[in-house]
C-alpha cells in the first residue's frame, strides 16, 4: 500500500514528531511504500531514527543563508492565510508552506494521505484530490483547540475519509462534532515500540515520574504531593525525569518545602528505561494529555501507577485498583493518599505492577500497526466501490 | 572517590544552621561510641583559614551541624570579599588524616545540578553574607560563602 504521511516537521522533537516517525518505521518494515513529507526542514537529520525504508521528502526548507533564497525569505515573513489563526503553531506556518502544501497535495494521486495535525488535517480535506484515501490524525484531543479552530474542524473534517484519535472519550466528541459526516471515525493509541524494559524494582524507595518540565505536566502538584508523603514515610525519594522551562520555579519549590534530600530534577535523560527500572511506582501528575504515553512505557516495566484522572488517556490506559490506581485531577490530597496507599502495601504494588505489564501489551506495536492497516484496507476498499 | 571518605546522606541548611548526616566509609578501626569528632571548613583559596565545629559519631554514623554565623563572621571579621568556597572534611580523634565529605555511593552521577540546597543569609557589620551547601563535580561536598548586595 503507498502510504505517505505528512508532517510539520520531521526534524524537531516532540511527541508527535516521535509517534509518527514511529509509525512510518514499523509500516516501512512491513513492506509498506512510505513516504514521510516534512512540510519545513530545520536541520540536516532527524532527531529520532528514521528506517531507511521510509523515503523522506521536504516541502519548504529552511537552512541555508536568506540571501540566497530572497523569494523564499520573502515569503516565509508574510503569516500563512490558509492556517486559522487559532491553530498553535500558526506562527510556524507562513505564505511559502501554504504555496508548498497546497501545490503537493494537488499533485497527489491515489493512495493513502495521513495528516497529523489541525492545520494538515483541514488543508488535506480542503484541497487533496477525491482519490486520495485521507486520514486525519488527532494527536491532542478535540476540546484543547479554541472554539474557531473546532468551527473549521467542523467545517472541513467531514470530507476527511477518516478520523482517527488517542482515546474512545476524544472520538465520543468527534462523534458528536461531525454527527451525520460519512467520515469514519476510529480509535487508535499510540504503540508500544519494541526495546528492553527491564522489570522494575518494587522493593525499592523509589518513586518516579518524567515528562517536560512544564505547567501541563503538574510536577508542582507532585511536589507538594509527595512533601505530605515524606512527612509520614522520611525513606522515599522522588526522581523528576525531564528538562523545560519550569525547572527553576519547581527547583524553588524543593528548597522551599525543605524537600532538598528527597525530590530530585534529574534533567533529561536519554536511558529512560534504565530509570524507570529503578522506580517502585511511578506517578503521572499532568493537568491534562493528549494521551500520556509514558504511562505505558512505565507500565510496561511492571510499574503500579498513580496517575491523575486528568483529560485525556489515563482512563483509558488504566484500570483504577487493577493494574494501577486513578485520583480525581488535580487533587493534591488524594494524589498523596494513594501514594501512600503503595507505599504501606508491598504486595498491592506487586499486583497491580504485574497486571499492569499483561495489561499493557495491547498496545505492542505490531497489534496497533494491524489496527493501522486493517483502516486503510477498509478505506480503500471503500474508495474502490465509490470511485 | 577515595578508599577513606564521609559518605554524606543528608543535608538541611534551615533555621539558620547547616545540619550534615552520613557515615563513615573504609575507616580503619571505629571509634567508640560517643567519640567527639571535628568537621572542618577550609577556605579554598586560604588553606591556613580553617572553621571547625564538633562532631559525633556513633558506630559509622556521623553528625555534624554549624551555624551559617560561623561562615558569616569568619567572612566578615578578616574582611574577605567576593565569592568563598570552603571545603568539607570529618577528622576522627587519633586519626590524621581528616575524610573528605562527599556522596560517591549513589546512581546519580551530576549531584551539582541535580542535588541542590537553598543558600542561608547571615547578617553581618560589613553586610548580609548567604552561605550555600553545593557538592563539587567531584561529588564531595563543599559550601559556597557571598556577599549579598541589596
């Protein structure tokens, strides 16, 4: 099957940047064609490891001198007319990638068109021919978008052959959004990728947790958390995996609630499996997600997790007293209480880590690539009677 | 790492003193229960400028705990200005040779940046001086004395 997804840019890090390449990686392995188009390129390679199988294309590129490229550069500074301004990364979009965008999805001619974000998925729809099997991909969940990007969502979506979100809540509301649309909707999270994850170590004093040092992931929600924690059990230590902008103010935070010899910021890391070994729980404390990967990876070490029941992806991912243990979001009390609810019960951590790693293996990623395919095939197939 | 060091465990630079717990790795014969140690400041760029305060030890356990004053008139009565750092060392009744405070027997290898305290500030004549605990990029514990300028 051609498949080509396209991207904002395959050059940067982030969440979705990783989830797709992902994706092309373990599509590309199973003797798909695919193609990953970079709407912008910032840098000469990919941060995260592309297979080789996968061709990769650029739409706008960036590097180089601006003297070189004035009509280029003249370009870039005029804002984009075709993103809506509310989109987040609206400032990254500018009148060259909307000549480029529309000029390659004009070209196109058959096969599958998967998008990845609010600005792809609404020029896809708009301007990608009716041939095309076009598949937008929801990497938040349809409530963070401001109420004039959901109207264009609304707008546009239903001449999308398929939308496909994280989470069952999130589809529910693109369900109610698009009611009456012949636009397929489905749920695929994202997959698990096959590495070593060693089992953790339940028996330990280690509680851990990582994400980017921002206000979403509600690290300072933790901290205070885990001071209630301290007070009771002076033995157990906080690790923080992770870097961003908010490591001086949570740094200050320790100092402050004289946590200092038992939270740690231990900065980014590039082992994270090594790390989560060593936990003997690990807590996800964000304000929201747009899924919460790295609760699947920490329960795919045998981890017990607490996490809050925060929008959207850890109702789904997991079972509250099964393979893990949920607290209404944002609430500091109850996010202490069932920390400490772990910490008094060594055997419930075991139970709960033990379900969690059985539990956790519907999200391998060769099951979540069969869900990937069998859409497509369906898609085509329905293509095929249409056309 | 030395064979012979005072491990540290914990730090609590509050109330206006700084408390340091640990114990004693790769010393020869322990002390007996009770024994009165002495934990040593030294000014890096003064070595014959020593601060010292007791210590107790008990088994392998030591504890030592000073107030920032101590930093603060040192600083303050010679008149030493700009940025101080003093070194930290356990010496042992009958043993000559004092142990380095640090942390070597843990995972974390960046404590400077992961392993941080809040500074102290101490009021002197010549002005407000904050003394901070810090551990060196060798791992060993140190503290950082400054002028605070308002």
């Amino acid at each position: 099957m051609k498949l080509r997804y396209l991207i904002m840019n395959a050059y940067g890090v982030g969440g979705t940047i990783r989830t797709v390449i992902n994706q092309v990686n373990v599509m590309a392995a199973t003797d798909h064609d695919v193609e990953l188009i970079s709407v912008f390129q910032t840098r000469d390679r990919p941060r995260f490891p592309v297979d080789p199988r996968v061709r990769m294309r650029t739409l706008a590129d960036l590097r180089g001198p601006r003297w070189r490229h004035p009509a280029r550069h003249w370009l870039r500074r005029r804002p984009s007319l075709l993103v809506p301004p509310t989109e987040v990364r609206y400032a990254t979009f500018n009148r060259l990638s909307d000549q480029k965008i529309v000029r390659f999805l004009r070209s196109l001619d058959g096969g599958v068109l998967v998008t990845t974000r609010p600005a792809l998925n609404l020029l896809s729809a708009r301007y990608a021919p009716e041939n095309v099997v076009r598949v937008g991909q929801e990497h938040m969940y349809l409530r963070s978008h401001k109420p004039e990007l959901v109207a264009e969502i609304a707008r546009w979506y239903p001449r999308l052959d398929a939308v496909v979100s994280l989470t069952d809540a999130d589809l529910g509301e693109y369900a109610a959004l698009l009611d009456g649309a012949r636009t397929r909707l489905a749920t695929i999270p994202n997959g698990l990728t096959p590495a070593d994850r060693p089992p953790a170590a339940l028996d330990g004093r280690i509680i851990v947790a990582a994400g980017r040092l921002t206000r979403q992931k509600g690290f300072d929600l933790l901290i205070k958390a885990f001071a209630e924690v301290v007070a009771e059990h002076p033995d157990w230590r906080l690790r923080i995996y992770g870097d961003g902008r908010e490591h001086g103010s949570l740094r200050r935070l320790i100092h402050r609630l004289h946590l200092y010899n038992h939270a740690f910021l231990m900065g980014g890391t590039t082992s994270l499996e090594q790390e989560l070994a060593k936990g003997a729980m690990f807590v996800l404390s964000s304000r929201y997600e747009g899924f919460g990967m790295v609760l699947i990876e920490a329960m795919a070490h045998g981890l017990p997790v607490v996490s809050f029941d925060c929008p959207h992806g850890p109702a789904d991912i997991v079972t509250h007293g099964r393979d893990g243990l949920l607290v209404p979001p944002e609430d500091v009390g109850a996010l202490t209480a069932a920390m400490k609810v772990l910490i008094g019960d060594p055997s419930l951590r075991h139970a709960l880590g033990e379900a969690a790693r059985t539990s956790v293996r519907r999200y391998d990623m060769d099951g979540i690539r069969l869900a990937w395919e069998r859409l497509f095939t369906e898609l085509h197939a329905g293509a095929a009677r249409a056309g | 790492m030395t064979s012979r060091h005072a491990e540290v465990e914990q730090v609590w630079p509050r109330d206006g003193r700084v408390l340091v717990m640990g114990r004693i790795v790769g010393a020869a014969p322990a002390p007996p229960p009770g024994t009165t140690a002495i934990l040593t400041l030294t000014n890096r760029d003064r070595p014959g400028l020593v601060l010292s305060c007791p210590a107790t030890v008990d088994g392998d356990r030591f504890e030592a705990a000073f107030p920032v004053e101590l930093v603060v008139s040192a600083v303050a009565s010679r008149r030493i200005d700009g940025r101080q750092v003093w070194d930290l060392h356990l010496t042992l009744p009958g043993d000559p040779e004092p142990l380095r405070l640090g942390r070597h027997l843990d995972d974390i290898s960046d404590k400077k940046k992961v392993m941080t305290f809040p500074a102290q500030t101490g009021e002197a004549p010549t002005g407000a001086v904050s003394v901070k605990p810090y551990y060196t990029v060798m791992q060993n514990l140190s503290l950082i004395s400054r002028p605070v300028h308002a």
